[in-house]
C-alpha cells in the first residue's frame, strides 16, 4: 500500500526537474538542428535547395539573387545543407526567434 | 430488461490523446458494444508521395506518426533499398537499432504516463515522464532532434554517434534503468493499480489471433510475434527474443511493454558493444521500380509499408497499415462486459495511435 511512499519523499527533497521558462531558457545541445543559416557571400543562388527542400520552404532567385527561407514552413531536416555544392547553408543548435 | 443507451466516447476525452470516437451500447453500466469511428486527422500522406520525389518522401513518412518517427522512415528506406538492391552498410544498420529503440523506450514511457493518468494516478505520470525527457535529450543530442529524427536516409542513415556519444548514452540508459527500478514495483504491486487493470479488457490468445491484433497486444496475450524477430536492421545479430505474457488483460499488457522497456536497454547495449567500424551510408542512383511490401515493428505492433516504384523519381503508390489500424478489432472485442469507466483504460491499453491510423 506504501509502495510509492518513498518515491514521494524523494521527489520532495529534489530540485524541481522543470525551469522558469521563459526567464530561465535551457542552453541548446551541441549538435541540435536548431534553425537554418546562410553566408550570402559564397552562395551563387543556383537553387538545388529549394528544389530538393521537402517541404518548399526556401525560395531562391536569381536577376536580383535572393535567398528566402519560410520559417513556419521549414522542417529542419538539413536536407538543403547537404545538398548545397557550396556548403554556404549550416544548421546552429540554438532555436531560431520568428516573433 | 434494461434500457439501452448509447454514449459517445470521444472524439474529445480528458483520457484520449487524439480523437476517435467510440459509440458505446450500455445496459446500465456495463458496455454491450462499441462502434468505432474515424476520421477526425486525416491528413492525406499516402496522396503526397506523388509530388514529393522517393529520397523527400523520407521525411514525409516520419511524420506519419509523431511518436515512433524513425521506425516510420526505417520500413519505408528498407523498403526502397530492397527494391532498388542498395546493400546498407553494417554500421548503418547498427545506428538504426539504436535509434529504435530509444524510441521505444520515450513510446513506452509516454503511454506509460498516459495510462497513469487515465487512472488517476498523477504522480506516476509526472514522474514517468520525467524519465522520458532523458531519452528524448539523448535523442536530440544524438540525432539533432528530440522525437522527429531525420536520421534515416535511403542507403543508411546521416548521422554517426562517437565515442561521447556513446558515453552519454551509456549513462543515460544506466540512469533510465535506476529510474524505471524505483517506478515498476509501485506500479506493478499497487492495490489500486492491480484492481484496474487485473482482469480488465481480457481478450483471448485465440480471440486475439482471429482479430489480427499486432505488438504488445497480441504478445500480451500469448502470441509469441515480433516482426525484430525476422531480423531485419541489425537485430540478427542481437540475440532477440520476443516478450510474451499469456493473461491477455490490461495488466499483462503493461507487463508486456514493461519487460520491452528493459529489453531495449538491454538492445542498446548490446548495439553499442557490437557496432562495426564501417561506413554510414551509400550513394543511391538511380530510381525505384518494382513494388515491395516492407514491415518492421513499431512500438504498437507491426507497420506495414506497401511501396509501388515505376522508374520515376516520384513512387507510383505508397500504402501504410499501422499498427493500431490492426489492434482496433481487438479492441472492439475486449470493450464487451466491461464497465464504463473502465473504457478509457481499456482504450489506452491497446496505446492508440490515431493519427498514425489516418494518415
């Protein structure tokens, strides 16, 4: 019947497993697909990305050159990263801010 | 005689995580029988593979189901590997039992909670999915995700894990076996806990068998089958052998998924221990052609992938049967002479993945 008795106690003498998030935000794990980055200087915006991008969040164009990406569209899965003939796209591990 | 009444449980229920609804026949308290109905997150997956080519269609698939993600993309690029003759590398096939089965383990835990909770027990859930969020940060630290991988690629996978990799898997799984220790005996030898599930939703091996039920339901019930068994990935080299409890109830399908939380571990390790040096993945050229039908075990039971290629980049047709589409008969026959409130417990014992069934 006590069974759970000492789980209990345990819990209470512990530190909370939960943060104050917002105030206090949880440093990214190395190696996280947080969100996507590109160096416009070594593109040259020949738009394998955006065709192999499963979820046709980037948009790329040429006469103006512009790299798009679509946040709310994207999935993160770095596809478009290893496709790229210039390694100009990376992943970084921290969440990216699209308020 | 008692006057039939029928009430409708779900599609929105404190006790349901997704939305189906079971039209519930009751003569007083007890249920007479249970019609299911679906179709409140159907998204139209299986139509997309025809706009996306057979290498994006591996992300589209681990969205199918937003608990075993990666065993989603493991059916379909063996599935896709098989029929275009792509040999996966050892190494590759190593990572994708590892990968496996930690999601076995967060699915397990989730569903763990979930039933805590379905029975009031409010504590066990939070402190089940306390030891949950160890395995989904292994994930992320691991895979670079915590549920949604996108590890697995046709040809093997994308991801290596390295020697520090390793090491924080090592502790966590050393960590999840304490934690798991501390939670099964308040668990498995509560008198409230016992009095909920012993004897609740029993369903015959024989029953079980006639229904087409897969996974921890069937093996809860005797039947000694688990597609890891045929082999596929790496688990030929792994010495796996099926869990299997004979009373068919509620408590001896979380028996079930207890004992395959300790043999993941188990899986993991001995994965880890015996991971060749090797190449991660090939180059795959070419497009699909042929068909082929692909099965692996999920969580809930077995998923099955039917693949039609006709030489193009995109699949001429792609087919899913999910687990929880073939353990719903089952569950239809358990609901029979149980009483209403034990309904949600019985549902949830089954662990239903409604928006892996629709698709």
């Amino acid at each position: 019947m006590f069974n759970f008795v000492g789980n209990v106690f345990r819990n209470l003498t512990r530190k909370p497993a939960t943060r104050p998030y917002p105030y206090q935000k949880r440093a990214p794990i190395a190696g996280n697909r947080g969100h996507l980055v590109i160096d416009p200087a070594v593109c040259v915006y020949c738009g394998l990305c955006s065709k192999r991008c499963p979820a046709r969040a980037l948009a790329v164009t040429r006469k103006p050159n512009t790299w798009t990406l679509d946040p709310y569209r994207c999935i993160l899965c770095g596809y478009c990263v290893e496709v790229c003939p210039k390694h100009c796209l990376s992943l970084k591990p921290e969440h990216g801010d699209y308020s | 005689m008692a006057k039939i009444t029928v009430i409708p449980f779900g599609p929105q229920h404190p006790v349901l995580p997704e939305p189906i609804q079971l039209r519930l026949e009751l003569k007083d308290e007890k249920v007479v029988s249970a019609i299911p109905a679906l179709g409140y997150v159907h998204r139209g997956l299986e139509k997309l593979v025809e706009t996306k080519d057979y290498l994006q269609t591996v992300y589209l698939v681990e969205r199918v189901c937003g608990i075993c993600s990666f065993i989603h993309s493991v059916a379909y690029c063996q599935g896709i590997e098989e029929m275009m003759g792509v040999e996966v590398p050892p190494r590759a096939r190593f990572l994708r039992v590892i990968w496996s089965e930690t999601h076995r383990l967060h699915s397990h835990l989730l569903w763990l909670g979930l039933l805590a909770d379905s029975f009031g027990f409010e504590n066990l859930f939070m402190q089940v999915w306390r030891a949950r969020e160890a395995v989904l940060d292994l994930q992320e630290s691991t895979a670079g995700s915590r549920v949604i991988l996108g590890v697995c690629c046709v040809g093997g996978v994308r991801r290596d894990i390295d020697e520090a990799g390793r090491d924080q898997i090592k502790a966590t799984l050393d960590r999840l076996e304490q934690d798991l220790h501390r939670i099964v005996k308040p668990i498995l030898k509560d008198y409230s806990v016992q009095h909920r599930t012993v004897g609740v939703g029993q369903i015959s091996r024989e029953l079980t068998f006639e229904r087409g039920a897969v996974g921890p339901v069937a093996r809860a019930a005797g039947i000694a089958q688990d597609l890891r068994q045929t082999g596929y990935a790496a688990y030929s080299e792994l010495d796996f052998q099926p869990v299997v409890e004979t009373a068919g109830d509620c408590y001896a399908r979380m028996l079930v998924r207890f004992r395959e939380m300790s043999q993941s571990i188990e899986l993991i390790r001995r994965a880890m221990e015996r991971m060749p040096v090797s190449p991660i993945s090939v180059p795959v050229k070419g497009n699909p052609d042929g068909e082929i039908v692909s099965r692996v075990e999920q969580p809930r039971g077995e998923v099955v992938y039917y693949l039609k290629g006709n030489g193009s980049k995109n699949l001429a047709r792609m087919r899913i049967r999910t687990p929880t589409f073939a353990n719903i008969p089952a569950l239809l026959a358990m609901l029979p002479g149980c009483e209403l409130a034990n309904v949600p417990v019985i549902t949830l014992s089954i662990d239903p993945c409604i928006s892996c069934t629709e698709r």
